[in-house]
C-alpha cells in the first residue's frame, strides 16, 4: 500500500478511535460529558454504603486479629498461670 494512502486512513482509524472512545460507555470510571454515559456504579449511594460497609468490616476484623496476636504475644512473654 502507498504510503500516500496509508498514513490518511491510519490518521483517519485514530480519529474514529478517540471519536469512538468520546461516547462508548465508560465502565466504572468517571461520567462521560454532556449526554454520554451514565452515572458509574461505584458513585451510586446504595454502592458507596456497601463499600463502607465492607471497608468498616474488614477494619474490625483486622484489628481483632492484631488484638489477638498482641494477647498471645503478652501471654507468651509473662503467662498469668
């Protein structure tokens, strides 16, 4: 192919691309602008709640674990009969 026709239809596919790119649905990203897209599900409140949820969830377990561990670690060094 002569490179007089190939680089325009390649500039062209890059166009067509971001063109493409501009008002294909996003996903859980950011909004598209102006009348694309769509209000992403991690923005939504009953998502959020979810996450926060989880997030406080997974804390509590977390620290319990360190408690744990410090408990048994202060029972090894000084047992209380």
């Amino acid at each position: 192919m002569r490179d007089r026709l190939f680089f325009p239809a390649l500039a062209l596919a890059a166009l067509l691309m971001v063109a493409l790119a501009a008002v294909w649905p996003q996903g859980l990203g950011d909004r598209s602008w102006g009348p694309f897209g769509h209000t992403p599900a991690q923005r939504t409140p009953a998502m959020q709640a979810a996450m926060k949820r989880e997030s406080d969830a997974s804390n509590q377990r977390l620290n319990q674990a360190r408690q744990a561990v410090s408990d048994l670690q202060s029972q090894a060094i000084s047992p209380t009969q």
